[in-house]
C-alpha cells in the first residue's frame, strides 16, 4: 500500500476528493445518484470493464451513501482512495 499522508488529517466530518474504482460500467447519468462524482470512461482490465468515478464528498456518511448506491447497484470496488481533504 501506498502511504498517503493524507489520512492523519481525515476525520468524519472532513470534505475529501475521493478517488472511486468499480469493476464494471457506470454511465455518467448516474452522477446525480453518486453524489456529483464525475463519471470517466469505462476502461478494459483484464478483460473487464472498470469505471473510475472522481469527486468532492462532504463527509464520510455521504461517501458511504456513494458506495451504497454502488453496492445496490451489484459493481464490486477494487479501489476507494481519499487524494486530498481540506484540512490539507
């Protein structure tokens, strides 16, 4: 794992532009369901789709509604990854 020295300075309550993988296919008209996150192109990985969604997130509990939304909807995370907070 790579060290981030971002995680001494998150806590529950601080905003986040979180970085998300999901093995399979998001369209960018789910935006509004995942919180605004930008939605990128699918790409292929080792024979799988893989979308990588981008964005600001308020706090932890909307990011777990975000990652909610994606476990309803049955695409697996390979990635969840916080690359700046505010508090930064």
């Amino acid at each position: 794992m790579r060290p981030n020295p971002v995680v001494d300075r998150i806590r529950l309550s601080t905003p986040c532009l979180y970085r998300i993988e999901v093995q399979g296919e998001v369209r960018p008209n789910w935006a509004d369901r995942l919180g605004g996150m930008r939605v990128l192109p699918s790409t292929l990985v080792a024979g799988n789709k893989v979308t990588v969604l981008e964005g600001r997130v308020s706090d932890q509990a909307e990011l777990a509604g975000i990652l909610n939304t994606l476990y309803a909807h049955h695409l697996p995370l390979l990635a969840v990854q916080c690359l700046e907070s505010d508090s930064s």
